[in-house]
C-alpha cells in the first residue's frame, strides 16, 4: 500500500483499494516496472518473478569458466530482438554473455545486477529499446534512473565503474549489439575478475 507501483505504472492499471494495491490483470501489459520498483517485493510479476528471475542469474553464474563473464537484463521487444538479429545475420561476438531475457528494462530490479555481481558475473550490461522507443512508455526511462542511482551506488562501494553498463538499442540493430559485446568484453578484460573486488 505504499502507492509507488500505482506511481510507476503510467497506464494506470493499478490502484490501491483499501490500502492494498489492486492490479488490474485484464488490462495490465506486463511490463514489470512496479514489480522492480516495489520495495516489500510484494508485487510479482507474472512468469517474471523476482524468483524465477534470480534463478535465471544462479543458473547463469552456476559455473564460471570464462573471463569476463556478463549477463545481460535484455528487453524481449528491442534489445533481445537485437540479439537474435545478430544471432541470424551471424555475425561473431564473444560467447562470454550470458542473456536474460525480461519484457521491458524497467523490469531490472537492482537487486538482479547486485547478485549476478555478487555470484561473480565480471560485468552486467542492461538493455532495453532506445529512449522515447519502450513499448510500454516509460520503462527504460525507469531503468535508467535505477541504474544511474545504482551506478553511483557501486563506485561508493568500490566497484569499477564498468562492472554495469546500460545500452538502448533499436530490434534492427544487430550489428550494434554485437558491437556493443566485443566493446564490452574487451572493457571487463582491462580489469581484475571481479572476486577481488568482492574482498
Ligand atoms: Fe524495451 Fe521497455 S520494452 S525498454
């Protein structure tokens, strides 16, 4: 009943009803924004929960082998699409990433890059439509503000800066995607895994 995710769903399709928020499932498009951006973790999103997402990282993280290893928050609609079309065209890109696929960026809680970090994952790259293109409105305008927040947050506590990085991209862009991994990886090379800085 705290009201934020009645604040972040910009289609308004929730609301609190006798001080308990009340979804409306009908017309509710799934994007995930308020599940990322409730505090209680109250709020779930269907088929995308935090669970079923932090079980997605675990796998993800299970065995490290590679260095640098990232996973990517990629939204289903651009970036994900993206990935595919690098994937048809064949073009060649590092195997180091490990992709997760959410419906918007603004369903990245922090708490995701925070464990995939703390798992041992080298670098997380967050994904999602270029800005003014989220096809639920809003959603990577919500992304990028965690993220810059989050950002901020990993330097104070020592992280390198380029442990997370944040993309947009269009579903026509493959080249780009694979343009962004290799750039990436080749980032993540220049430092330490990140168990060091885990200490
Ligand atoms: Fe791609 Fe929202 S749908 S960022």
């Amino acid at each position: 009943g705290c009201r934020i995710c009645e604040s972040v769903c910009e289609l308004g399709r929730i609301k609190i009803i006798k001080g308990k928020a009340v979804v409306d499932e009908v017309a509710c498009r799934g994007c995930g924004a308020c599940s990322a951006a409730c505090p209680s973790g109250a709020l779930q999103t269907r088929n995308y929960t935090d669970e079923q997402i932090m079980a997605q990282i675990r796998e993800a993280t299970r065995e490290i082998n590679e260095f640098p290893l990232v996973i990517g928050f990629l939204c289903h609609w651009c970036s994900y699409a993206a990935a595919d079309l690098a994937g048809s065209m064949r073009l060649q890109y590092p195997t180091n990433l490990r992709n997760i696929r959410v419906l918007c960026a603004g369903r990245v809680n922090p708490s995701f890059v925070l464990e995939a970090l703390r798992r041992g994952a080298d670098g997380v790259l967050v994904a999602g439509c270029r800005l003014g293109e989220c096809h639920y409105t809003i959603g990577n305008y919500c992304a990028l503000q965690r993220m810059n927040v989050l950002s901020k947050l990993l330097v104070d506590m020592g992280f390198d800066e380029r442990r997370l990085r944040v993309e947009w991209l269009a579903a026509s862009e493959g080249e780009k995607f694979a343009g962004i991994v290799k750039d990436y990886v080749e980032q993540l090379k220049e430092l330490s895994p990140i168990g060091s800085e885990l200490k």
